[in-house]
C-alpha cells in the first residue's frame, strides 16, 4: 500500500527526475527524440544532447525552482512571495539550490522578472503579464505548494496563482497553476478520478463571471481533446501532463511518454512527472533514476523536514 509519505516524497522526487531526464532531449522536434526504450539520463551513443556541458542526471532550472518554493515554505511558514521572489533571484545570480550552482536554461520571462526583482519591484508586480507571457515558469516550480500545503482548497487555488505572479503575472499562467495543484491534491488524496474531480472543484472555487473562470473556460478548456504538443506554452505543458498522466500505467510511462513529445521535454516531464510520483509514490519510481539523479545533497533536507512534518 502507498502511503501518504511515499507520495509526497513520490512527487518531489518525481518532479527533479523527470526534469532531469527531459534536460537531454530539450528543443528537439518528437521525430528527434530516441525510441523510448532508450530514453535515459545518458542518451544513446551518438545523439546529440542539448546542454551537452550539464552531467546526466542534474535538473534544470525547473527543480531548482520547485526547491526554491519549497525552501521558502519550510523556513517562513506560509507563501511570502518576498522571500520566494528573492530566492530566486540568488538562484539566477548565485545557483543557489541548482546543483554545482550552475545556472542553464533560463527562460525569457522568468528573466524579466527577476530583473523587476532586482531592481525592486514588488513581487506580485514583478512577473509580466501580457498575453504573450504565458510560458510555463511558475507551472512547473508549484507541486511543492501541494505537498506542504495543509489549507482548504480555495486557498491553496489563491497561494498556487499569487506564488505565479512572481515571473508570470497573466490571469492564464495563475489558473494553470491552480488547476494543477487541485488535481496534484486530489492524486495525493488517491481519487481515481483526479483531474476531473480538480476541474469540478475549480468550478466551484470560481463562479460563471469571475475573471479565473473566464480563463478556466475559453483559453485552458480543461476537457479539450486536443493533444497536448510539449510546448513552453503554460495550457500547452498543462494539457501534455494531463494526456501523458492518463495514457501511462506506471511513472516511467508517463515521463518517457512526456519527453517523446519533444520540444520544452524537461518541463512536460517535471510537471507530468511530479502527478506520477504522487500517483504511484516513490517506490513507483525507479530505483536507477533515483539513485543517479544529482544533487542529493541539496535535496535531502529539505525531504527530511517535509516528511517530518506530514501524517503517515
């Protein structure tokens, strides 16, 4: 039996290994991307790796943001988007919780923000928020909200939209964040049916009218069964996750399904990959991605304190 623990640990490491595992085959087009046999940490012997500097194993910009929340909210006790906004900052001047302290891949919004950041802007102000920037940044660094949460849903919804507002201010990047963290709960809470059951409570949450909902409906369409493509688009990345999650019967299905879509591989797997650990918990993911995935160090205090703070 998959235990409350076994999950939360499931999720974060299945977030940093699923991004670890996409770093290889970023940017490639799917007809780029091995048979899925052979996707690993190491690719096979010939291919030509993106961030071909960076070890096998190591995560991306994605983990070491998705650390960063999660240290943020160990050590304040609630969402003080502050301290997260400059968290991220000493990530993208100093690597702080990127493994080596190495900085790679940084996205283009994310570095307006942290400029805003930088320059004094306040946090919630900091992210842009235009409706070309809606790129993927905040979706992939928010499971932790879930896995340190202990809130009524409506305000884990309003925490997962405000700690987005950091580097991606627009209404559509919130929702996604949102709606993903109500279906991360609803998997933590072992529904077998938890996207819909996280659509549904979205709903509920927000009302016909309200400007989420507006969103929710005409840009996310949560129900589409349109394919999701892998894309850095953030409903893109959201909807590829979902797809990938409902077509995989383990978590290595489901990362290996999402890094066989191409493109933005690291994210779709970090977000597709944090459902999946959730869902199958850590032992459901493989010993040999767990043992060689880097940056153990900086990891496992922060594991120590979640689950030290959690129900079994």
């Amino acid at each position: 039996m998959t235990t409350w623990r076994d999950r939360l640990e499931g999720g974060l490491y299945g977030l940093l290994i699923g991004d670890a595992l996409g770093v290889p085959y970023e940017f490639r087009p799917p007809e780029r991307i091995p048979e899925r046999g052979m996707i690993e940490f190491e690719p096979p012997p010939g291919y030509s790796r993106a961030h071909s500097q960076v070890p096998p194993g190591t995560w991306s910009d994605d983990g070491a943001h998705a650390l960063c929340l999660l240290s943020s909210l160990q050590s304040r006790k609630f969402l003080d988007v502050e301290d997260l906004g400059r968290r991220l900052l000493s990530w993208y001047e100093r690597g702080y919780l990127a493994v080596d302290s190495k900085v790679f891949d940084v996205g283009i919004q994310t570095t307006k923000a942290l400029s805003n950041v930088r320059a004094g802007v306040p946090a919630l102000k900091a992210g842009p928020s235009g409706e070309q920037d809606n790129g993927n940044g905040s979706l992939m660094r928010v499971l932790p909200l879930v896995l340190w949460h202990r809130g009524e849903d409506q305000a884990l919804a309003r925490d997962a939209m405000l700690q987005s507002r950091v580097t991606h201010g627009h209404m559509r990047a919130q929702v996604c964040c949102a709606l993903y963290c109500l279906w991360a709960r609803r998997t933590l809470e072992g529904s077998p049916t938890a996207w819909t059951d996280a659509i549904a409570t979205f709903r509920v949450l927000y009302p016909e009218g309200m400007e989420q909902r507006e969103e929710l409906e005409r840009q996310v369409r949560p129900e589409s069964a349109e394919a999701g493509q892998g894309s850095g688009y953030v409903v893109d990345c959201l909807l590829s996750a979902r797809d990938c999650v409902a077509a995989g019967d383990s978590y290595e299905d489901v990362v290996k399904a999402a890094i066989a879509l191409g493109r933005d591989t690291d994210t779709t797997a970090a977000v597709a990959g944090g459902i999946a650990g959730l869902q199958y918990g850590i032992e459901g993911i493989p010993e040999r991605w767990r043992r060689a995935l880097r940056g153990q160090a900086l990891l496992a205090p922060l594991v120590k304190e979640l689950l030290s703070l959690q129900k079994s």
